[in-house]
C-alpha cells in the first residue's frame, strides 16, 4: 500500500521531531462469516540531529496501527554519529535479507535513495548521502540494514579517542580514576616474622 505523507512536530521545549509511515500493510484472514482484516505499519522517527528509532505497530484499523508504531519508534531510539550533513565515510548495512551500501556524498548532492532508506536518512538529519540496495526490497528489511550500516559510522575524533592518540574528556576522565580506586584493593599491613632465637650453648 501507499506509505502515508511525512509529518514534521516541534514544541517550544523539544527540538523538531521527524515522523514517517514507510509502509503500511493490510492482512486478511477468510473466515466463516466473511474477512477480517488488520493492518501493520512501519514508522520511522527521529530528531534530524543523529538520533533515529523505528517501530512496526500491528491493529485492526490503520489509526492505531500507526500510534503503536510510532509509540514503539519513541521507545527504542539510537544515537548515530554523522559529519555535517553527509556520513563520515562508507559502509555497508546488513541485516535480515536486506544489504545497503552508504556512501558519503558532495553538498547539493541530496538523498539519492529509495522510500525506506530515505525516510531513516532523514530522520537522522542526513541530507547528502548515496545509497544502493544489494539486497531484498522488504521495506523492514531495508530499514534494518541502514540501521545497521549506520551504527558502524565512525568519526575521526571517536577513533582518535579509542586509539589514545587524544585525551578523552575531563569527566570521562575523573569517573574512570574514582572507578580504578574503588576497584583496587587496600593493601593489608606487613608484619615483620619474629626472629628465632640461637639456644645458648652449656660451658
């Protein structure tokens, strides 16, 4: 079925909100009085600043199918480390069936990318990026492998902190030396062993 238009929220308090439905299926089951049908949605969020989640809401009408999913999406976010507007280098995004290759791209390029790929760049505020699709056309599938490809993303401040090539914060700092403390035992107090005495010899 057609995927339902994008809706952008904002409140005073939280930054812009990006909501998408992906994909939207219905499924009938044949009974004796006739078919009931339900319906499951796909929906993608995020904050358009690196933090994205999706959700998979399934209901008996479309409304609440939506809701669930975007309910689900809220609950399980995840935070991606991208540069600028593009991703600081390529990678490939496997899971399920899907396979998506991502590769940064120039300013002006834009999103080359199909419906499900899309709405998950976008939402992580990506706005110059060149995607392809190795694999399945399932568009839960494809949202899982971007997903995936995109929390391989390194930038080149988070390695040179890994490597220890650069000091990481102050803070991160202090909490790791109060750990080390706490973690190393006290020594206990050396006692000097007692001196044998020689036996006195008979004259």
């Amino acid at each position: 079925m057609s995927t339902a238009p994008q809706t952008v929220t904002s409140t005073e308090d939280s930054p812009e909100l990006f909501e998408k439905v992906v994909h939207i299926n219905r499924c009938a089951k044949v009974v004796k009085g006739g078919r009931r049908f339900s319906f499951s949605a796909l929906v993608v969020t995020g904050d358009q600043q690196g933090t994205i989640g999706y959700g998979y809401g399934k209901a008996k009408e479309v409304p609440q199918a939506i809701q669930k999913g975007t309910d689900q999406a809220n609950r399980n976010k995840l935070s991606v480390q991208i540069k600028g507007d593009t991703i600081p280098h390529e990678v490939l995004g496997i899971a399920d069936g899907g396979k998506v290759m991502l590769k940064p791209a120039a300013p002006g390029t834009g999103i080359i990318a199909g419906s499900a790929v899309r709405a998950v760049v976008e939402a992580a505020g990506i706005k110059n990026i060149l995607t392809k699709s190795l694999g399945s056309n399932n568009k839960l599938a494809l949202v899982h492998a971007t997903i995936a490809g995109l929390k391989k993303l390194r930038t080149s401040e988070s390695v040179e902190v890994l490597r220890g090539k650069v000091e990481a914060p102050v803070e991160v700092v202090e909490e790791e030396a109060v750990a080390e403390e706490e973690e190393t035992p006290v020594a206990a107090p050396q006692i000097p062993a007692p001196v044998a005495e020689e036996p006195k010899k008979e004259s």
